[in-house]
C-alpha cells in the first residue's frame, strides 16, 4: 500500500552538540524540518514491500531554541550559508527500495523496519541505516525512530567558533515522527 507523508502532523528534529573548551557555555541546537514530502510503500498487514523516499528541503531547517533573536540569525545563517550550503545544494533526500528494507512484526500492524537507504546531503550519497517502528492500517501509517548522521562523511566540516574554542560535534541526532496517509 502506498501512503504519503502529512507534514502537518509529522515531526522532523535534527540536533547538534557542541564540544571544545567552551562547550559548556555554548548550547546544543535543535532544528525542525519544516517542509519535506515522502512516500512510504509497505503492506499494513504483513509489512512486505516497506519503501521509503523522503525529500527535504534544506533551506526549510528551523532552530527551535529559546534563544535571542540576534543569536538565532546569526546560528541559522552558519548553518544554512557555511554547513549545508543549501544554495548550492537545496535537497537532502533518502531513498531506501524494498531490497534494502528488513522487517520484523512485532504485532497486529506493528513492525519493525531496519533500512539500509541511501542519504543524500551536500551533493555527497552514503549508505544510512535507519530503523523504524510502524504502526499500519489500511487508513494510516506512523513510523518514528531516531539515527544519528556523521557531517563528515557529507564532505561537511562542522562549524567552529572563537577559533576551536567551541565547535560542533561531527554527530547529529535525527529524530523522527511522521505520519503517512493512503
């Protein structure tokens, strides 16, 4: 059965963390995903076929934290202009096909999905294991999980700040909570 992706009710964070000497004064930021649209393919009964393609758009990453005005201006322009460049590269995008998708039920419309997709971000493909837990009927589908993504293996540097006095982790938490419809 195939199911798209309702943005409205679906929840997308990505979070950063920050190391170096000065890390204790500096703040761990949380961004939202505001616009993406996806297609997840999987049998509500039996969980064969599970797919998933998800599209975002880069520019669409939010801070959520309660900071100044000025200090959010100033962390989402280093993330939109210096990290992702999202310019230059507008999409992260994850495709995982029915081949590289394992799934275990776990109970009446409820599965575990481990997906062995493909994450494209800053113009760089790598393998992304993602694992999932669903819960299908013939009217809904809610997948949620958590991954974490290393920015190098993007070609992305994390941003430093004050020289290395203060720097962002390679690691990024993922944390997902999307809701699809037929």
């Amino acid at each position: 059965m195939e199911y798209r992706v309702d943005v409205g009710v679906s929840r997308f964070t990505v979070r950063a963390f920050a190391t170096g000497m000065l890390s204790a004064l500096g703040h761990n930021p949380t961004f939202v995903v505001r616009r993406y649209d996806g297609e997840v393919h999987l049998d509500p009964d039996t969980g064969n076929s599970a797919s998933l393609t998800l599209n975002i758009a880069a520019p669409s990453l939010e801070l959520v934290d309660d900071v100044s005005s000025r200090d959010r201006r100033e962390i989402e322009r280093m993330m939109h202009e210096e990290v992702l460049e999202d310019g230059t590269f507008p999409t992260i995008a994850y495709d995982c096909p029915p081949s590289k998708a394992s799934v275990t039920k776990t109970g009446d419309g409820q599965f575990e999905v481990a997906m062995a997709g493909d994450l494209t971000m800053h113009g760089e493909t790598q393998r992304q294991p993602i694992t999932a837990r669903v819960v299908a009927s013939a009217s809904m589908l809610r997948a949620y999980g958590e991954f974490k993504v290393q920015q190098s293996e993007f070609g992305i540097k994390p941003v430093a700040v004050a020289g290395s006095m203060l720097k962002v982790k390679d690691e990024l938490t993922c944390s997902f909570d999307l809701v699809a419809r037929p």
